[in-house]
C-alpha cells in the first residue's frame, strides 16, 4: 500500500485497504501510506485514507512530543510529519486540508524544522 501511495495508484490503495491492509503500517524510516499521500500530493487518495481514519495517527496530540530540539541536534527517533512534506513540495491544497484535521504546524522533524520553515 505504501508504493501505491507514493506512486499515486488510487485503485491499489482501494484493493489493499479492502483486503484489510494496516492502514497505519510505518515502515522503517516511520513513513505511512498517509504520509506518502501528503508528500506527493494525491488529493484523492489522502482523502480517502481521511475516511478510512489513517489521519489519527497524526492528530492525536502525543506528550512526548519534542519541540525544544536544540539548532544542529538530529532527533532521528522522530517520525516525519505529513504537513512538513507538504508544505516542502508545495502542495497547498493538501497543506490547508492537514491544518484543517488539526494537524499541528509545530510539530518538528528530526532536523528541528515544522512545516513554517
């Protein structure tokens, strides 16, 4: 499901979330089919995840969170964040679509930067 994501192939994604896929399956660099869609811009396809609940995932608030990640410190523990990717490729309808679940825009990468830089 992750490749049919990345590639933009809406039908597959279909099939495998029919065949019961893990809709929230992380593989190991922590990128998800809901990620994939975001970063690449596949409108239809975020959308359906949306309604399928791969979104929270990255809406439910996490306290461990980390926001205070010192300038020239790497966190690689830290998940990639959707609304990063997007707003990085330019995706602005995905980018206001994000906002609008309630993702948020401090969320850092493992670099420090959220999706403002």
């Amino acid at each position: 499901m992750l490749k049919a994501c990345q590639k933009g192939d809406f039908e597959k994604v279909k099939l495998c979330i029919e065949k019961k896929a893990n809709i929230n399956f992380m593989n190991s660099k922590k990128w998800t089919a809901f990620l994939w869609a975001s970063c690449n811009g596949h409108v239809d396809i975020l959308k359906y995840l949306i309604e399928k609940g791969a979104a929270t995932l990255y809406t439910e608030k996490k306290d461990e969170m980390k926001k205070d990640i010192a300038r020239g410190n790497i966190e690689y523990n830290l998940r990639p964040s959707p609304l990063i990717w997007s707003c990085y490729k330019g995706h602005h309808h995905i980018t206001w679509a994000l906002l609008k679940l309630g993702l948020d825009w401090e969320e850092i990468d493992g670099f420090g930067n959220n999706s403002m830089h």
